[in-house]
C-alpha cells in the first residue's frame, strides 16, 4: 500500500490513487461482431431460403397453429421463465431485468440453422421467426412493462425499433431471395443450400467460441447468473418441446418449435443493454447474453447430437417419416442425391 508509483498509461494521478483510462474494449468488439455477424447471417438465410417453397411458407402463414404454437412459447412462456428466475435466485435489480429483457427477445436465427440440421420444419421455422421480430416491435414494451415494475421503471428501458428492424430486413429479404431461385433454378439452390447450411453450423461455433475468449471479463461475473444463463435456455427448449407435443404437432415441428423457443435474439438483447444502462451497472450485467448464447448453443448442440445418433439407430435410410409435416423440408445435407431418389412424389 505504500507504493506511490501509478501504472503508465494512468491517466489522473492523485498520491496513491490512479484512475485508468476508460475501456471500451467489449463495446468496439460488439459493434464488430454484431455487424460481421449480421452479414454472414443474411448469407446464411438466403442458403436456408433456398429449401423454401412459397406455397408452403404462405401455408403457414394462412393456417398459423405452429405459428400461434410459437408465439405463446416466445412471448408467453419465456417471459414469465426470465421473472421466475430473477425472483428465486434473488439478484440485484439491473441483473434481473438483464434477464427480463433476454426473455422477452424474439427468436434468433441460429434456430432456422439448427433446424434445418435437425430435420425439422423449415417452412415453420422461418415463418415463425419472422413472426416473432416482427411481434417484437409490440410485444417486446408490453411484456417489459408488465413484468419489470419491480425492478425498474420500463420508460428507463430502451428498445432499438431500428435494430429490431435491421433483423427483420436482414431475414426476409435474402430469404426471398433465396424462395426466388429455389423456384426458378432448383438444382443450384439445392447447391446453395448445402454449403449454406455447412457455414451456417461453422458460424455458430465460431461466434461462441470467439465471443467466450475475446470478450474482455466475460467469465468474471455473478455465479447466479451463470447459473440462470444455463437453466434458462434449457427451460425454453424443453417448455417449447413439451407445448408442441401438448398441442398435438408432428414431431418435425415439435423440434421446430423447441429450438424457436430456446434460441434467442442475444444480439438484440446485448443492444437493448447498452443502450439502457450506465457504465458501472454494465459491469454487473453485460456479459449475460454472451453466457445465454453460449449455453444455448451447447444444448443445441446436444439435441442435434442425440436426434443424429437416434436417426442412425432408429431410422430406416430411405424411407419418409409418418409423422412428419406435409409442409416439412427435411435436411438435404446428408445423401442429398440418394434422398433424392427415395423421397416418395406424394409427399413432396
């Protein structure tokens, strides 16, 4: 303590006290990420449009159980999960509207990657996370500012309609695009989608794992909050899950909307936090939709794991399932030509 010499790059010196230059180091890198990410996401998204078919995609949208299905996960139940939480691990105010906040995001993108690998309804996936940012722009102040009254004052929350909109731009419009040329030129869409949809897997690891070691104090925070970053996707998996298979949908759409409903928008949620906090309650609570995405990518992960080692043992090469969705555009990323021989014309 009776050093009296300051660290070089102080920047007011005082006898013993030194106040370091302000850090926006974790701030920069976001900006970075958060716009690399947006970009090689729409590439991805024009791939997994290149699987759609409008007649089916416009399907949903007329008849919209799964859509309805979703939307009760989405805004319903991942809302009141995020204040149960908050409440029973008892954390300081700003960390529980930090996971407020994560509840009440739409969907991410990474689902429509993740259920394209899990052969699920890609049709329904992308109808619905295009429903749920979109629902965002109302849904999102109503569910803030009935559940974090207790916290903080919900004007104190600042939600970026313009980012909201730059996600829905940026999913629907390669989308269609990628809806035009799986219409007009079939064979190279299936190209497309094949190496769109191996890039889309590659990017979501490699966003994991470059937020986790880049991110400056990612891994020095709250134990509380860990542990809540890693029940809470559990709970949207499993909740979005059981409420499809309640509602009686095929078990391609189930996956569907499980993924839908545990895989949130943690670019979105990372926004809304730097916008409505200062500096030193950032400190507390930034790092939270990094440790959501990482574990929510984990789990995700491990569905696919165990839905691949059961299609290995379980399904029979060659055959459609029952049970799939008349809608459903199963994955074309292993065999594609030998499914292609075997998928029966009435189903297609």
């Amino acid at each position: 303590m009776g050093n009296n010499t300051c660290l070089e790059n102080a920047t007011i010196c005082n006898g013993v006290s030194c106040l370091m230059p302000p850090d926006n180091f974790n701030r920069i890198l976001n900006t970075v990420l958060s716009t690399s990410i947006t970009t090689l996401l729409a590439l991805v998204m024009f791939s997994l449009g290149c699987s759609v078919e409008f007649k089916k995609f416009w399907a949903h949208i007329r008849y919209p159980w799964g859509i309805i299905v979703g939307f009760l996960c989405q805004f319903g139940i991942m809302p009141i999960a995020g204040f149960t939480l908050a409440n029973l691990f008892n954390v300081l105010p700003v960390q529980a509207v930090v996971v407020l906040i994560m509840g009440c995001c739409p969907g991410g993108t990474g689902s429509n990657i993740l259920s394209y690998w899990v052969d699920g309804d890609m049709d329904l996936s992308l109808s619905m996370t295009t429903c749920s940012t979109l629902f965002a722009l109302g849904m999102m102040p109503l569910c803030l500012f009935l559940y974090s009254k207790k916290w903080v004052d919900s004007d104190s929350i600042v939600i970026p309609y313009d980012t909201i909109g730059i996600s829905l731009v940026t999913l629907v419009v390669p989308v269609a695009i990628g809806m035009f040329v799986n219409y007009k030129w079939p064979k190279l869409a299936k190209k497309i989608l094949r190496v769109g949809s191996i890039t889309g897997a590659i990017l979501i690891v490699t966003v994991a794992v470059i937020g986790g070691v880049l991110y400056k104090g990612s891994w020095v925070i709250d134990p509380k909050l860990w542990i809540i970053g890693t029940i809470f996707p559990a709970i949207g998996f499993s909740v979005g899950f059981i409420l499809a298979i309640m509602s009686n949908l095929s078990w391609s759409r189930c996956r569907t909307v499980a993924l839908e409903t545990g895989l949130q928008n943690t670019q979105l949620c990372s926004t809304i936090v730097q916008l409505s906090f200062q500096p030193e309650q950032l400190a507390v609570i930034f790092t939270f939709p990094l440790i959501y995405s990482i574990f929510q990518i984990v789990i995700a992960i491990l569905f696919l794991i165990v839905y691949q080692i059961y299609k290995k043992l379980c399904g029979k090469k060659g055959q459609v399932d029952e049970t799939v969705s008349p809608y459903a555009q199963s994955n074309l990323g292993f065999d594609l030509d030998e499914k292609e021989k075997n998928i029966d014309p009435a189903i297609s």
